[in-house]
C-alpha cells in the first residue's frame, strides 16, 4: 500500500470503502478504462476486416496479440504525461503486440473517438450496476413502508409537529422518488449509450465513402447505438447521466437526512442498524453517530458540485475543446462511485433500520392533542363555519400551550364547542390514529406499484 500517493477521500485506504464499492472502483478503475480502450480497438478491426478495409488476418492478429496484462504500464504513464492522452501510447505498444497486423490498427480512427467510446462502455456497466442498486433499495423501502402502513408517527412541517402520518408513509413517499429514477435511468439508455467514431474533425474524412459503413458496424460489434452525427463537442449526454446521478443522491440525501434527525436523542424514533463500534465516539461511549446518513449526504454534496461541473464542461469551443472535455474525467467515474456507494449505505442503513413505535406514540402524544387540532377544527365547520371554528380552536390551542393542559380539558369547558361536539366525539377526535387521512391507502397505492 502506497500511502504517500492518495490524496482522494474517495482513494483513501482510511475513507475510500466507505464512500464507494468495490464493484463500482472496478468498473471505473484505471485499468478497465484501458481494457475497454481495447476493446474498441479490437472491435474497429473486426468491423474494417468484415467491410473489406483491412485485411481480415490483419483483424485476427490484432483480436489475437493484444491484452492488457502485456502492457507496460510505466512507459504508458510515462508517455501519456507527454502526450497528454493515453492512446497515442497506447496504440503504439498495441502495434508492435500485433506484428505486422499492428500496420491496420486504430486504422482511421482519433483519440478522442477512442476514449469516448471506453467511457460509453464504463457508463453502460456503471447504469447496469446503478440500476441493481436501486432495485434493492426499493425492494426494502417496499417492505418498510408495507410493514409499518399503520405505524402512526408525528408528520412534521418547519421541524415542528404538523399532522399525524405513518411510518409506512413517509417510506413509501421516499420510494415514489426511487421508481421515477428508475424510469430515468431506463429513458437514459436510449440517448446515451451511443458510441463515437467520427475521425480527426468529426467527418470521417479518412475512411472516405466507407465512413458511415464503418461506423455502423464497429457500433453493431459493441453492441452500442450509432450517433446520427458526431458529438466531440456535443456534450450533453454525458452531461445528463451526471445530472441523473446527482438526483438519485438528491433522493438518498433526503431519505438520509430525515433519518438523521429522527436518530436525534429528542426523538429518536428510528436509528441505523447496531454494529459494534459503527458510529462510535473516541471519548463518549453512549454515542451512535448516524455514520450512514452522514455519508450519503456528503455524497450527494459532492456529485452536486460535479453536475454543475459537467454544465460548465459541455461549453467546447467548435469541433474539438481545447480543455472541457478534461472535467469529465473527474466528474464522471467520481460520479458514478459516490452514487453506488449512497445506493450500498442506503440499503445497509433501511435494510436494518431499528423503528421505534414507543417513542413515535410518545412524541404523538408529547403535544397532548395539538397535533390532530385540525380534527376538531374540521368537525366543527360545517357547524359554525371555516374561519370562525379555526379561531375558536386556536383559541384553544394557545391556551393548551401557554397552560400545559391537554386541547381536550380545554375543549371540554368551551360551550361554543360542547354545544357541536360531544366529550365522546371530541376524544375520538383528538386521537391521532384517527387523523391519517388516507395515507395507508396511499401506501397500499404505492407498494401494488412498486410490486
């Protein structure tokens, strides 16, 4: 382990597992980027050979000599910081891999058609495995919110207390995001997962009339869509799947930031799951730090700043930029690890969420009938009007408040509102579970569709 060469958290051996997954690091790793560098090469080959551009022993020497394992990695490094791009070098140790067939290799082809088309094929394995993600994290939000339909909690509005809701709600409003995104993700595909093999300006000028042939087939051979036209310097694809993971963190730093809050001492209502030592202070024992939601909204923070990144980066100056395109190889590949690694955290964090229904009844009830005013305000109108039962239950409320009596001992002592409602009626009223709505109906709504 060389620690004297991370200056990344995402790269640090300290922070780096918990900000990212093994799975997506090898996906975006520096050295799958190079294998599917490759893969293009190889690919153009097979594609020119089957077109009759090259010769096809020429296309099976070069799909028979190159592997990355044969590369010397520190003369491409070393080159690559003269060059300032990896496939110059790259093809050139490639070549002298395929004997006299490397004459045929990268055969009309430019860098960056090269380096986009890798990127393509990173960002298709990065979606797929986006898309497991969120699969599972829905799977649990689908369990939470059908498990705890009638779990009654205060609904907060301002950080104060609002209305009665139910856990189960405010679970199934966090996984109503996740199947939006997943409908992105799926419309995403269509207009980003196409290739690029344009030539030096974009025309294909050095194929001549086979350019457009070529073009089709190498995309056919990587199982990638055709562009209608080229895009070196039309950024806004790449630009999206950006925007599209900066969303899904936006929806698991939403869902991390309830959590937080409801983990609070004061209320504490719910918490992440127990692992000794997780969370845990270097001098007070009692402490349980919301790690997971701690790290998630750091993430999402960041893949923030990246799509506004990606924005700047889509502004390239005629057909080639001459700097932009050099922001996307942070923002991507950070991009995609950050937001697989919020996905991982989200679905250790709800997988094994502790859910506390004492305290949820404790903090319903901490109000003493405040909460479900809106009842008796409701119950009363068709009687004495809208506006006149809302200032006489607002009288009411201040006086709760400022007395520390329960709303229904006050309630009870007013004629205006005894001459309406019953004690009976005013006690079913003022009972929170009463006071729902139609929120596990809602639930049932949204679990039929996430199932």
């Amino acid at each position: 382990m060389q620690l004297n060469e991370q200056i990344s958290a995402i790269d640090s051996p300290w922070f780096g597992k918990s900000f990212t997954d093994p799975e997506m690091r090898r996906i975006f790793s520096s050295y799958r980027y190079i294998e599917h560098c490759i893969d293009v090469e190889v690919a153009l080959a097979k594609a020119q050979a089957r077109l009759g551009l090259i010769p096809t022993s020429a296309a099976e020497g070069i799909e028979n000599s190159v592997e990355v394992a044969g590369l010397n990695f520190e003369r491409l490094q070393h080159e690559t910081d003269i060059v300032g791009y990896p496939i110059l070098p790259l093809v050139e140790q490639l070549s002298a891999m395929c004997g006299d067939a490397g004459r045929y290799l990268h055969w009309g082809a430019t860098t960056q058609d090269i380096m986009d088309t890798a990127i393509i094929l990173q960002v298709r394995e990065g979606l797929a495995l986006i898309d497991a993600r969120l699969s599972s994290l829905k799977a649990t939000l689908g369990r939470l919110a059908k498990e705890h339909r009638d779990t009654v909690m205060a609904g907060r509005t301002h950080l104060q207390h609002a209305l009665p809701i139910t856990f189960g709600y405010k679970a199934a409003v966090w996984l109503s995001s996740l199947e939006r995104h997943i409908e992105r993700l799926e419309q995403l595909r269509e207009r980003v997962l196409i290739g690029q093999f344009s030539g030096a300006a974009g025309t294909l000028a050095s194929l001549g009339e086979s350019g457009l042939e070529v073009q089709e087939a190498l995309m056919k051979e990587l199982e990638l869509k055709t562009p209608s036209i080229t895009w070196h310097s039309a950024r806004d694809t790449v630009t999206e799947v950006v925007q599209f993971l900066a969303m899904v963190n936006g929806s698991l730093a939403k869902i991390a930031c309830d959590v937080s809050i409801m983990m609070m001492t004061e209320i504490g209502e719910v918490s992440e799951p127990f692992v000794r030592h997780r969370g845990a202070s270097s001098t007070m024992p009692q402490k349980q730090n919301p790690v997971a939601c701690e790290l998630i909204l750091a993430s999402a923070k960041v893949v923030r700043q990246h799509a506004g990144l990606m924005l700047d980066a889509m502004v390239h100056d005629f057909e080639r930029a001459t700097g932009p395109w050099h922001l996307e190889w942070f923002a991507i590949p950070e991009s995609f690890g950050l937001t697989s690694g919020s996905l991982s955290q989200s679905v250790h964090m709800l997988d094994g969420l502790v859910v506390d229904k004492a305290n949820m009844k404790r903090n319903l009830d901490m109000s003493k009938g405040l909460i479900v005013s809106e009842s008796v305000m409701m119950a009363l109108a068709p009687e004495i009007g809208r506006k006149p039962a809302h200032d006489l239950v607002y009288l009411a409320c201040r006086k709760s408040i400022e007395t520390g009596q329960p709303l229904l001992e006050i309630l009870i002592k007013m004629p205006e509102v005894t001459d309406t409602l019953t004690t009976e009626r005013l006690t079913w009223l003022l009972d929170p579970a009463n006071y729902v709505g139609t929120a596990p109906q809602m639930v049932d709504r949204m679990v039929a569709s996430h199932e």
